[in-house]
C-alpha cells in the first residue's frame, strides 16, 4: 500500500477510477443494448442507431462497445493497482495506463473520424466515450508526471546501484574488525 504519496497525486487516481467508472457504465449501456436489441436513448442531434448498426461497428465480428467495456475495465484495474503499489513497479503501471489511454484516444478519433465523414452522423454516447478516455489520458499523464520518484543510489566510485550497509556493518566486515 503507497504510504508516502502525496494527497494530490491520490485524489487524481480516484479522478481515474471516476473515470473509468464512468467509462464502464457508458460502454455496459452500449453492450447490454447491442445483445438485448432495441433503439438507443440518444439526444435530437445525434443518430445512435445508424452508428451503432453501421458496418463500422464491429472489428473481426467484435463490437466496438465490447472493446471500449474491456479497455475501461482494464484501466480500472491498472489504477487500482497503482493505488497499491510504490516506486518504480508504480510508474510502469502508470505509464502503462497513461499509453493505453493514449492509444484509446487515438481510437476514438478514428472512430470519431468515421462517424463524421464516412457515415455522416453522430452518436452521443460514443462522443461521451471519447471524451472520458480523453480525461483518462490527462489525468494518467498528470499521475505520470506527479507520482513520487524512486531513484536508485549510486555510489560516486563505481556508478554501480548501492543500498546503505545496516549500522555496524562495513564491507562484509562487523564494525570492530572481526568477522
């Protein structure tokens, strides 16, 4: 359990779990709608249905909401994990999150992309997708940025990682002289 994080860098790992909370009711919506049928709740402006049953909505017979459900849930999972963690095991793991949250952004442009110009309309939901992996990547890039260091000593003669001998302890030697 990390004991020595600062309350900024906590609160913006439980940004993360909003967020990908908030991911994972969005694309559960989307799942439970895609395989129990029926029309989606969707704004005026917006025409849900004819993206959701687009011939774009699927990668190899694999919806895309089922894709963005598995990614939220993943990202959720890395969090919580970072939360638990400390020094350099932390920082993979938020750099992790941080890359597939890029990586889902660019997705969601792509995806976006489509939506505008190959199918020509817009589904709210999966613009509320996109901008919540959007706050996901913010704020994994802040947690990158922020999350305490952990340096290794290096000792000046050698450059070689060094830890501090416990006290009395000198070169393989007791303090007094005798092994």
């Amino acid at each position: 359990m990390t004991t020595k994080t600062s309350g900024g860098f906590r609160g913006l790992l439980w940004v993360s779990v909003a967020l990908c909370t908030l991911g994972i009711v969005v694309a559960g919506y989307l799942v439970t709608k895609r395989f129990t049928g029926g029309s989606l709740a969707c704004t005026r402006w917006a025409q849900c249905d004819v993206v959701n049953n687009s011939m774009y909505s699927q990668i190899y017979g694999v919806p895309i909401c089922v894709i963005g459900l598995a990614g939220y849930l993943f990202l959720l999972g890395l969090t919580f994990t970072a939360m638990w963690t400390e020094g350099r095991a932390q920082r993979q793991i938020l750099l992790l999150s941080f890359v597939l949250s890029l990586g889902g952004v660019g997705f969601s442009a792509y995806l976006t992309y489509l939506e505008i110009y190959v199918i020509e309309a817009l589904c709210a939901w999966c613009v509320a997708s996109a901008v919540i992996i959007t706050g996901l990547a913010v704020v994994a890039g802040f947690a990158v940025r922020i999350a305490p260091q952990h340096r290794a000593q290096i000792a000046p003669a050698t450059g070689r990682r060094w830890r501090p001998l416990p006290q009395g302890v000198a070169h393989g030697r007791k303090a007094d002289g005798r092994d």
